[in-house]
C-alpha cells in the first residue's frame, strides 16, 4: 500500500502523500468532504494537496447521483497544454529576452475582465482563433452556439459572448504561464498552463450559488455551505454539466489557440522547426462521468490529472524547477490520477511576506522571466518540494521526460 490513510468518520480518505507536508486545515477540509453522503467508496489526495474553498486542491472526489459545483470550481477546465519542438539548446540565442517579449504581445496576459484579452489596447485577435470560437466540436456545436444557448437561458450570467470570444487564446493571470523548456536530451518544447478564464468564472460562480440554494432548500445542514451539491434528474444540475462540458471544450480550445500564437511567435525569432507527435492537453479542474468500483460515478479532480495507464499528462514543478511529461500507471485506488503540479506550501500572501524580490531573484536564476515584485506570490518557494511530490506518486505515474524551463511569461 503506497498511500496513507487520513482519519476521517466518513468515507475512508486515501493520500500519497508520503514525504510531502499537508497543513492541517486540508486535512479538516478532506474529512469534511469525505463525510458527505454523495461519496463513493473513498476520496483519493494527490501529493501537492493544499487547502482549497470548499475543496482541496489535489483531491480526487467520486460522487453518486449529484456534483459539487466549488469542488470543480470557478476555473472550470483549467489545465496544461505542452508539445515538443524539434529544435535543440544550441539553436536558442545565447539572450531569450526578445523572444520573452515577442511571446507576451502574442498571448495577452492577466485581468481579470477586459484586461489581459483580446480586447484590451485594441489587440488584434488572429483569425484563426475567432474560427475556433465558431467551428464545430464533437458535441455538433461551435463555442459560440454552445455560450449563446447557456446565456439565453441564464440572463443572471450577463452578456458575455464578446469576452467568450475576446477571451479565446488569452492565459490570465495568478498561477498561470507559457513556458518554453529543455528536456534531459536537450529538445526545446513548448508547456502552457491555463483554463476557462472570465467566462468559465462566471459559470462556475453561478452554479455554486445554484447548488447552494438547492441544499438550503431540501433544508441538508452542511459543515461548509461550499460543499453544496446539485442533484442529478434536477433542471439544474443537467443546466450545470451542459454549461460546465462547454466550459472544458472551451479551456482546451484556449490553450490549442495559446499554443498556436507562441509558435507563430517562435517562429518569427528562431531557425525552423516543426512540432511532433507528442503534444499533450489534459485539463486538471473538472469532472467526468467514470466507472470506478463497480459504480458509475462522477469524478471530480480538483487539481488532479487523469493517468490512465499509458495515458500521457503533465505535472510541472514551479518557475524554477523542473517540469515532467509523464505516462499513467491506471491506479485503480487513485481512481486513475495523478497530481497537477507541486502544489503550493503557503498561500499568496504569505509568500508576499515571507520573500524578498532578491530571493525571487535568486531562485529562477538561469530562467528568462519576470524579475519584479508582481511575481513574488509565485517564486519557486511558495511551492512544495516537485522531487518530494513526485517520489510521492510513484506507483501513479512514470516519468516519460523531465523539463527543465529556460523561458517564462507569467500573466
């Protein structure tokens, strides 16, 4: 047995978590979440747990018959996206400074709202993006028709089509990041990190308040009101998978378009080169309808990335640590997951305290990133230990390539 029990009164709480901190207020979060009656057979933590609004993040949390809205969250589909290039080190510039910058007025970056779209100074979005809003999917809609029926009916989201639009193929802010890396072999890929950006926030904020509201009416006493659950055979609960399957779609398409305006980028500054065959784009906050333990459940993973054996995902460390592509070993008990990234080991604002700019400094050494004071909550000290977080998981995934980032926008 490679995962630690967490006491809990409710389902049993499986943890890989062996050699990795998990502060206590997660651990209060976990049993609280194990002790619902939606659960099914156990919750499984992934080794970059970390306290979360109504959920942990890195949790992996099975549901019968119903779906936590803020378990999935406001970034609905948020996830990594990585492909590996065929250029080598030795034909990057001996300074990525300019090709830094070329990256960042190619993807708009942070906001929220108009700020960081395409919207924002009178970006001029390509074509091909604004195609993919309007293409059709595997579910026989486009984007566009997908976000004009869930706006139509839910007039409380506001009239967002133009930033569903203007959104498309823009990163964000906070955690989020375009990366270029070099494996162990010296191959340059490209990684991104980003999800459903203002629209997806603004249907997962609604459908929180739904779910909640639907608790308080069937008068269910919850420890944590974010725990609320919509009920499958409600209206609302099949209004939330229509819009939250929309928002995943979406998130994909974002970083598929993200990844094509940084090569287009690349490709301006450095020698040619084409992309292989070994591009991943998995998402890491969403749900899926699985059969897990003889059930067919709804999986949540909150921070945590499907591994299916031979599945390939991605687990990156933080600005100045390595990253890893890796292959799924289908462990039955982590209902086939794996982490999504180190995960943070304080918050926010406690990095802001606890470290210098000069710290941040130092720590991405050798990285072309930002070096100011807007990026401290981020330093690779805010976050866990990847190599601990990694040999934490060995039984989950293996390890088909480790990174290492030489290039880094942050939105």
């Amino acid at each position: 047995m490679n995962y630690e029990l967490i006491h809990s009164k409710g389902k049993p709480i499986y943890a890989w978590v062996k050699g990795v901190p998990v502060e206590h207020a997660a651990q209060e979060q976990l049993r609280n979440i194990a002790a619902l009656p939606i659960v099914h057979d156990h919750v499984a933590v992934m080794p970059d747990v970390h306290l979360g609004k109504g959920a942990t993040v890195g949790s992996v949390i099975p549901t019968v018959g119903a779906i936590i809205p803020a378990a999935v969250g406001v970034d609905i589909g948020c996830g990594m996206a990585a492909v590996r290039t065929s250029l080598r080190a030795e034909q990057l510039p001996d300074s990525l400074r300019d090709l830094r910058l070329a990256i960042e007025a190619a993807v708009p970056h942070g906001g929220p709202g108009v700020k960081g779209s395409w919207a924002e100074q009178g970006r001029r979005r390509p074509v091909e993006i604004s195609t993919m809003f309007t293409d059709h999917y595997p579910s026989g809609r486009s984007l566009a028709d997908g976000l004009k029926l869930i706006l139509d009916k839910h007039g409380k989201l506001g009239s967002e089509e133009k930033t569903g639009l203007n959104q498309l193929g823009t990163l964000g802010g906070g955690n989020h990041f375009v990366e270029m890396c070099l494996d162990t072999d010296g191959n340059v890929w490209i990684m991104l990190h980003s999800g459903s950006r203002g629209v997806g926030n603004k249907i997962g904020t609604y459908f929180i308040e739904r779910a909640k509201e639907q608790i308080a009416r069937a008068e269910i006493q919850l420890v944590d009101r974010n725990l609320a659950w919509l009920a499958e055979g409600t209206e609302a609960f099949a209004d939330y998978v229509f819009a939250l399957t929309w928002a995943q779609d979406y998130a994909a398409a974002n970083r598929k378009a993200m990844l094509a305006s940084v090569v287009a980028a690349m490709r301006m500054l450095l020698p040619a080169f084409e992309l292989t065959e070994e591009a991943v784009n998995c998402h890491h906050n969403y749900v899926a309808r699985e059969q897990h333990f003889g059930a067919d459940v709804w999986v949540t993973r909150k921070g945590a990335v499907s591994a299916r054996e031979g599945q390939l995902g991605i687990i990156p460390g933080s600005m100045g640590t390595r990253s890893y592509i890796v292959r799924g070993k289908g462990n039955p008990d982590a209902f086939h997951s794996c982490s999504h990234g180190a995960g943070r080991k304080m918050s926010r604002t406690a990095a802001k305290q606890a470290f210098t700019l000069e710290d941040h400094i130092a720590a991405t050494a050798g990285v072309e990133c930002r070096k100011d004071a807007g990026v401290i909550d981020e330093t690779p000290h805010a976050y866990k230990d990847i190599d601990d977080v990694m040999a934490a998981q060995a039984d989950l995934v293996e390890v088909v390539a480790t990174l290492k980032q030489v290039l880094c926008v942050k939105g």
